[in-house]
C-alpha cells in the first residue's frame, strides 16, 4: 500500500513536472496546445536565414531591384532553405500533423501546406534546372517559403508574447509544496525525504515558516496557520492537537508534528490540479475563428488546386500543370493570415492593460459575443467586504459584552472580514479580550477553540440547522432581512449569543448590474452569507438569481449547471478553491488581489479588483472580434477572387492571374491588416 501510494505521489508530480517544463515553450492555437520550443529563438534564427534567400532568389519568378546572383548562389539558396524549411517550419509541421489526427485542419495545415509544397516544388525546380536538360527552366518558390516561415513565425511569438504570463495555475500549484519533508521516525529521529516518497500514516515535523508538505491532522504543537494561497480564506488560522491542515499552507511561529492524511493523488492540491487540468483541456477544444477561416481555405485550395492539375495536364502537360498548383497553393497560406489575429491580439492586450485589464486567453474575446451569465462573489466583490458590527444579542443570561468579548478571542488571529468587523468592534469598546487556545477552522461554517479551559465555536444557521440546535430564529430573520451576516457563539449544545454584522455595498455595484441586464446578461450572485442577507443585498442590487449559504467546492458545481442549460457563463473569483470553476467556466475572470493560481487559472485579470471592469473587457472583446474579422477578410478574402484567377478560369479570355500579381497581392493585405489593428481603440 505504500508502495502504491509513493508511485501515485511520484506520478502526480510528475504532471506537475511535465506541465512545468513545457509552460516555458508552449502555444495554445485553435485549441490545440503543441510544443513550440523557444518560438522567440526560432523567429529570430530564421530571420537570420531568410535574410540570404531574399537578397539572392527570385520573388515568384520576378528578380527586385535589392536582389543579386553569384557563381554558386543557388547552391546557397538551396541549403539555407533547406535548413529554414526543417528548423522554422517544424512547429507548422508538427501542428498540421496533431490537427489530421484530430481531423480538424486549422491553421497550423494551411501553413504546413503553403510551406511543403512551396520547398518540393522549389527543390524539383531546383534539379529540374541544373540536371535535367530536356526540362524548360522551372520558378522556384525559395523566397515564398523564406518569407512566410519567418512571417508566420513572427505573428504566432506576437500572440504569445501578448497574452502570456509567468507560469501556470498547474505550476503555481506545485511551487506551493515544499520540496521535502521532515518525517518523523521510530527512534524518534529525523529524517529528511523527497516529498514524492512520503506515505500516508507517517508523522512529519513541520518548523515555523515552513510550508505543510501535505494535508494531515496535527498530532503535537500549536501555530497560527497561513491557509490564504490554498483556499481564499482566513490568513490565519490556529492550530493545534486534532486540527486539520492543507498541504501547501504555510506553518506560523510554532512547531507542528503532523499525521499525513492524503499525500499524492488523494491531497487537496492535487485534486484542485485535476479539476483545474481536465476544465482546461475541455476549454481548450474551442475552435477560434481564424482556425474556422484557415480550415476553410485548407479545403478550398486542396480542391481547386486538384482541379487546376488535372485540367491544365490535359491542356498544357506536366510543368505548366505543376506550376499553376504550386501557385494555387502559395497564394492559398497568404502572408497577411499569419498576422491578422497576432496585430490585433497584441493591440488588444495593450490596451487592456491600461484599463485595468489583462488579457491571459485571446480565445475569450471571442467566447464573450456568446455569454449570457456572470457569476460573481458578494464579498469583495459586489460588496467592500468590510464589515461592521451593527448588533450583538446575548442569551443564556450572558451580556452582550461577554458575547462580543469571547467572538473577538476566538477571532483573535483572524483576517477574514467578518473576524475584523468583530475585533473592530471590541476595540472600539475597549473590552477586555481573553486569549483562546486550540483554536481551529470549521470549513465553511466558522471556526471553535477554548477560552478558560470551556469549548466554545463560532458557526452559521446552516450549522445550528443541521445539528438541529435550537436558536432564536425571530431575531435571526430580522436581522438577517437587514442584509446582515450572522455568526452565532456556541457552547457545547446552547447558543450563547449571535453578532450581525452588515457590509457595505461597492458604489459601482448597482450601475454594474444594471448595465449587464441592458446587455441581456444575466447577473448571479454567488455567497456563503446566510439566505435572508443573501436577499437583502441582491434587492438592492436589482439581482433575480443568488445562490447562498454555499461551501468552497459548491461554486464549480452552480457552473456546470448554468452550462448544462445551455448558458454560456463568466465566473468571477479570487481563491484556489475558485480555480476549477474559472478553468470549467467559458470565461474566468480573476480578481486582481486574489491568489496565483486563481489568476492563472482565469482567461482575464481585474488588475484594480473592480467588477465593473467586466464591462470594460466586454465592450473591448466585442471591438477587437470586429477588428479580427475586418483583419481576416483582407487576410484571406481575396482568395475568394485569387484562386479561380490564379487556377486559370478565366484563361480562355487571356486573363490569368501571374505568380507576381499574386505576390503583390499578399503583400498589399499585410500592409492593410496592420494598418487595421492598429486603428483598434476601447471608448
């Protein structure tokens, strides 16, 4: 069993590895994720041999005033081409090969297209003109292969550089285990292992400071617990003898001698890392619109450029035949295509950037035409998040005093915004404050510990409810009606008094929402609140649909129902436990305080924490899709008209459209979809 469990272990960080190392050199196209090595290195390499093939060959049969020859020149042409069309054409190639298997061609098998058939015919043109005498002179494609490796290349470093970041959600996920792990051994020695090899079962020492090497019961010790990077929850929670512990959280000043519960597989981040890579993967097999456009041309040029062999064989023999095809097939993969996307992403994201915005996922500017629902927290988001005590009510012949005092012990080490309000106030009446021990968390219900030597917790009506514990419930209501949040302070079975506590509304909030309504998008407030404060603060917001009283791990599923409805959902969160549902929803909105692997996981970032911003990014995602469409059109419109002319259907009235023209052309529709995305602007 330990065995087992070491080789899970060994084999979940292994993913983590993997994913790790490819994060560096990765690209996402048209959903697929293929191996690019350093696209950067690759773009500037093959600039580098291209420069030699432009000056020396000729563009589609047409010598330009820059270019000159030598003795052995073509011999040059040759192997640096030769070089070029391995080296920079790789990624293109393996690319169009995922994409077959796949049976989805998209961009990457009409660049693959354009390339390969550029580099054959250029290499039989090449032994055509120098060993086979009984062969007119044949044109080679060199400088069109040259040129749209390098091109193509430059547009796909440009997509990348714009929207990518310092790592992933899986990376960050991983940096937030310790390396090793002190275990305890039978002697009562110490020894140091790989956290790979640590077994469920087995005591490790974790020192102040330290990260928890996996999730475990504490044994021995008391710390104050940093738990914020793995649930977005309190920074600091007491732990002591009983009290469970995350992996990935960090220890506080004291010595801790935990139990490990789950290591490898069965651990709490490495079922966040699943959850986060199996959305992901799902995500990713949306089809963007440039590789929808590409397929297209795939399929339009493979069939006009059979028709064109067949026909002008019949006509005119082989070398006209072959190269009317070839012409086809270049003009096919034009320049401007390569570009068209990568100008305006990158135009995009800059402006993104300066309105509060980053953009990590190009392929949710395109996904936001289609959303319908937005789903976002109510604390910190919709509200401050900045609590205030506006009552305290005593039972069980305690005095509010009492009541306030014990909540503050309890909450004492706590910095959650409920914890404040309630310190806050206990401050500001100069209360006496006890100090708690064994303080522990109670997930998604409050947290217990002893003051005197007497247990006493802090939790929710959910709670009392589910442990049918009696309580007032006419003053609850009341008060929670208020939009107030209520905690209660128990003691064994009796509630000894309650503290409503009310937030305040962001001033931004209620114009938000509206302006989501007009838009035909329907808000949704997502809270663990209670369901009457719930209500409250949705009324005034003008928000039809909340949902309360939720756990961490309830998000994710509220997601996976919108969508099996049928609605296409942006989800807004901050935390860990919020990084599924932000990989699983279309679009993952990250709020810009929150934790790293919720910002990696997230397609968007609110740099200023403002959900209005949502706007922003909606109204500079419906222009950019616009400036991607213009861009394809001239990028790959003019095929409509350059492959029947270049095929030759009007050649029965002399009118065909030459190699040179058709370079013209691919130029002139650079030119155009640059000037375009540059003229992208957000109101």
């Amino acid at each position: 069993m330990a065995e087992k469990e070491s080789m899970k272990m060994d084999h979940d960080m292994n993913d983590m590895q993997d994913m790790d190392d490819m994060s560096g050199d990765m690209m996402m196209h048209g959903g697929h994720m293929m191996h690019m090595g350093n696209l950067k290195q690759k773009f500037w390499l093959s600039l580098i041999l291209s420069i030699p093939v432009i000056i020396l060959s000729p563009m589609m049969g047409i010598h330009l005033p820059f270019q000159f020859t030598f003795t052995g020149s073509d011999w040059l042409v040759l192997v640096l081409a030769t070089i070029l069309f391995v080296y920079g054409g790789k990624p293109f190639l393996q690319g169009a090969q995922m994409e077959l298997a796949e049976r989805k061609p998209a961009m990457m098998t009409l660049i693959a297209l354009g390339i390969s058939v550029a580099y054959i015919y250029s290499l039989w043109a090449f032994v055509a003109n120098h060993f086979l005498t009984t062969v007119p002179h044949q044109m080679d494609f060199f400088w069109e292969l040259a040129t749209l490796i390098t091109i193509m290349l430059l547009g796909h470093w440009l997509e990348m550089n714009a929207i990518s970041s310092a790592g992933s959600a899986v990376e960050k996920m991983a940096a937030l285990l310790p390396g090793q792990a002190h275990v305890l051994q039978a002697d009562g020695s110490v020894q140091d292992v790989a956290l790979a090899q640590l077994q469920e079962n087995q005591q490790v020492i974790v020192k102040a400071g330290e990260k928890i090497p996996a999730d475990g019961q504490v044994v021995a010790g008391h710390s104050a617990v940093n738990e914020a990077l793995v649930t977005g929850e309190a920074k600091l929670v007491e732990k002591a003898s009983g009290a469970t512990v995350i992996g990935g959280a960090v220890n506080g000043d004291g010595t801790l001698t935990i139990k490990v519960t789950g290591t490898g597989e069965t651990g709490y981040l490495s079922q966040v890392t699943k959850l986060v890579q199996q959305a992901q993967q799902h995500k990713s097999q949306a089809e963007n619109l440039a590789d929808k456009v590409a397929g297209w041309l795939f399929y339009a040029a493979t069939l006009i450029g059979l028709i064109t062999f067949i026909v002008w064989l019949a006509i005119s023999g082989l070398n006209v035949a072959l190269e009317r095809t070839v012409t086809v097939l270049v003009i096919a993969c034009p320049h401007a295509l390569g570009l068209a996307i990568p100008l305006v992403v990158a135009r995009s994201t800059a402006l993104g950037a300066t309105h509060g915005l980053l953009l990590r996922n190009r392929n949710a500017l395109e996904a936001a035409k289609q959303i319908d629902t937005v789903l976002m927290d109510k604390t910190g988001t919709l509200t401050e998040g900045n609590f205030k005590v506006n009552a305290v009510v005593a039972f069980a012949q305690q005095s509010e005093k009492q009541v306030l005092s014990l909540l503050a012990a309890l909450e004492a080490n706590a910095s959650h915004p409920l914890a404040v309000g309630i310190l806050a106030a206990a401050k500001a009446q100069k209360l006496t404050v006890p100090t708690a021990s064994n303080v522990t968390q109670l997930s998604g219900v409050g947290l217990r510990g002893q003051v005197d030597q007497v247990d006493y917790a802090i939790v929710t009506a959910a709670y009392l409810q589910q442990q049918k514990i009696a309580y007032d419930e006419a003053t609850y209501s009341k008060l929670a009606a208020q939009g107030n949040s209520i905690s209660f302070l128990l003691q064994a079975q009796q509630v000894l008094g309650l503290v409503a506590q009310g937030d305040q509304i962001k001033p931004t909030a209620q114009d938000f929402i509206q302006q989501l309504k007009a838009q035909g998008i329907k808000p949704v407030m997502l809270t663990g609140d209670n369901q009457q404060a719930a209500a409250a603060v949705a009324k005034q917001l003008g928000i039809a649909d909340f949902h309360a009283e939720l756990l961490p791990q309830d998000k994710t599923k509220i997601v996976a129902q919108y969508q099996a409805s049928g609605q296409r959902v942006v989800m807004v969160g901050d935390g860990v436990n919020d990084a599924p549902s932000l990989a699983a929803a279309e679009i993952g909105v990250a709020i810009g305080a929150g934790t790293d692997v919720a910002i990696d996981s997230a397609d968007v970032v609110l740099v200023r924490s403002d959900p209005a911003d949502i706007l922003n990014f909606l109204n500079l995602a419906q222009r950019t899709t616009r400036k991607m469409v213009q861009n394809l059109w001239w990028g790959a419109g003019y095929n409509i008209i350059a492959l029947p002319l270049a095929a030759g259907v009007l050649a029965p009235i002399g009118l065909i459209l030459s190699p040179a023209v058709g370079a013209v052309l691919m130029s002139l529709s650079t030119v155009v979809v640059a000037i375009n995305a540059l003229t992208l602007k957000l109101k």
